[in-house]
C-alpha cells in the first residue's frame, strides 16, 4: 500500500477490498460460533431432560450423548 501511494496511486481501492474480506471473515466466524452455541445449548437441554426423566448415566450425560452421535 505504500508502495502505491509512493507511486502516486491511491491504495483506497486496496484497503476497502481488504476490509471487506475481514468483515466476511468475522461474519463467518461468528455464524460458526453460533451455530456451535445453538448445537451445546441443544445438548445442555437434553442432559436436563434425562436427568428430569431420572435417567442415570455412567460418566455424563452430555459426553455419553455425543458419543452415541458419533
């Protein structure tokens, strides 16, 4: 980008295209956490549900879960 303005062009075009790209990235990161927040929310609520039901688990019901999903 120096180079550019040193050259005597404006690197503006530069600097906007490569903010757009962080933003897409973050917007990305931040769907993947939420989908990530969403999917431990689920496995919370169904470790409460077992429990509720009076289900035992042998180590836990969360760890348990996952595995069976696997």
């Amino acid at each position: 980008m120096l180079d550019l303005q040193r050259s005597g062009e404006q690197p503006c075009g530069l600097v906007t295209d490569l903010l757009d790209q962080h933003l897409a990235d973050i917007d990305r990161r931040i769907s993947d956490l939420q989908a990530l927040r969403t999917t431990r929310r689920g496995a919370r609520a169904q470790a409460d549900q077992a429990t509720g039901r009076g289900e035992s688990a042998v180590v836990c019901r969360i760890i348990e879960g996952a595995s069976a999903a696997s």
